[in-house]
C-alpha cells in the first residue's frame, strides 16, 4: 500500500509505524488531519505530509456504551463502556480518538481542557492487526 496519497489509508498506514500524520496545502498552509487530497479551504490539491507532535487538549468527550463491531471485539460495550473525545492538537487541527487513562463511567470527573498525549494502540491479530489512535492523559 502507498503512503504517498493524502487518504484515512495512508493515515492508518502511518499509525501502524506510530506515527501521526496531516497533510499540509503547499497554497494555503492549512493543515488538514486526517489528511486530504483536496483543501477545503482553498481547493488547492499539492499536499504535503507533516508529523504530529502528539500533544494536545481535549476539547470534548462522550462515554461510548453502545460499541461498533471493532470496539465489542476489543472488549467494549454496555458493561465496560469507553470514552471517545476530540482533540485539538498544538499544530491546529482536532481529531477524534479514543481517550484512555480515564474512567468512562465517572464522566464527571474527565477534565475538558485536560492535556493529552497520543497513544498508539495495537488490536486485533494476523489480517485484523491495525493500529488504532487514542489519546491518554499527560499529567
Ligand atoms: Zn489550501
């Protein structure tokens, strides 16, 4: 698989080597994560990749208890929900990611604001293995 196109493939292709990856308009500046072919701002289409700090904050959070498939595989679900936030990392962008170190069932008690660090997490096996982000707290 090619890394070189600004798609969520390339993006995820990335992760698997821990690393977090945006894409930069060569006309704009905007810096897009994840990545795009094509600027929404100023429809620019020369992209560059540039690499996340992996520092952030987060912004906002849900507790998740009804799991996708890929979540209930990993171990998440009505008994053992998690969090799911938005991060807004110190380059500019925000992305969702699952937030790890906090407790999903104590939702009052998640800081928004708190400061954040990326997190690479390995799931699955064999074919299934991906590299999925999160974020965990910095403190
Ligand atoms: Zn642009």
């Amino acid at each position: 698989m090619s890394k070189t196109e600004f798609t969520g493939e390339s993006f995820y292709e990335f992760l698997k080597e821990c690393r977090l990856m945006g894409s930069r308009c060569q006309s704009c500046e905007a810096l897009h994560l994840p990545p795009r072919a094509l600027c929404p701002s100023c429809h620019g289409q020369e992209m560059k990749w540039e690499e996340m700090g992996g520092k952030g904050k987060l912004v906002a959070f849900t507790t998740v208890h009804i799991a996708p498939t890929a979540m209930i595989q990993a171990g998440y679900g009505r008994d053992n929900p998690y969090c799911c936030g938005i991060v807004q990392l110190e380059e500019g962008p925000s992305i969702s990611a699952q937030i790890l170190g906090v407790d999903p069932t104590k939702p009052q008690d998640i800081a928004i604001g708190m400061e954040v660090q990326v997190a690479f997490v390995k799931r699955g096996t064999g074919e299934d293995e991906g590299t999925i982000l999160a974020f965990e707290g910095a403190g």
